[in-house]
C-alpha cells in the first residue's frame, strides 16, 4: 500500500509563496510488515551468513521499550480504574 504525507514547515522542501517562509515537502512510501521484514533479515543471517541488520543490543533497546510501554499501560488502566474514570477490567 502506497502513503503520502505533505509536510509544511520551514526547514526543508520547496518554498510555499506568500507564506513568510513556510515551505512544503511531499514525501511517500510503501507499507510493509517490519516484524517479517526482520524474520526475514534474521534468517539471511543465519543460514547465509547476511550481514546482521539489527544487533542484540538494539533488540534488547527494543524489549526494554516495549516492556515500558506495557507497564505504562497497566500503571495508568489502574490509575484510571481507582479514580473511578473507567471501570475495574
């Protein structure tokens, strides 16, 4: 699936007139599944011996924000839960 995204600001892309210096930047890109993308990168790895595209230490970067994120998510559920905001799941 193709995207498109217009981006206005003043730092980059084609000057926008009588904007006082704004300027637009059209950009594009196509949808992909980054997690199979990754198995697949994983497994060139290992039975071609393809150049490592993400290393352990980026994976466990990535674990340690995604745990975050998950405990962030049940910090705030009961948060909202005892302040009555939402009801207890």
């Amino acid at each position: 699936m193709k995207r498109e995204l217009t981006l206005i600001g003043r730092e980059r892309g084609l000057p926008l007139p009588g904007t006082n210096g704004f300027r637009r930047e059209h950009i594009t890109w196509r949808e992909q599944d980054s997690l199979f993308a990754e198995h697949q990168a994983f497994v060139a790895s290992c039975l071609e011996g393809a150049p490592v595209v993400v290393d352990a230490m980026a994976g466990r970067r990535a674990l340690a924000a995604a745990l975050a994120v998950a405990q962030s998510i049940t910090d705030s559920r009961e948060r909202m839960e005892l302040s009555g905001l939402i009801g207890a799941g």
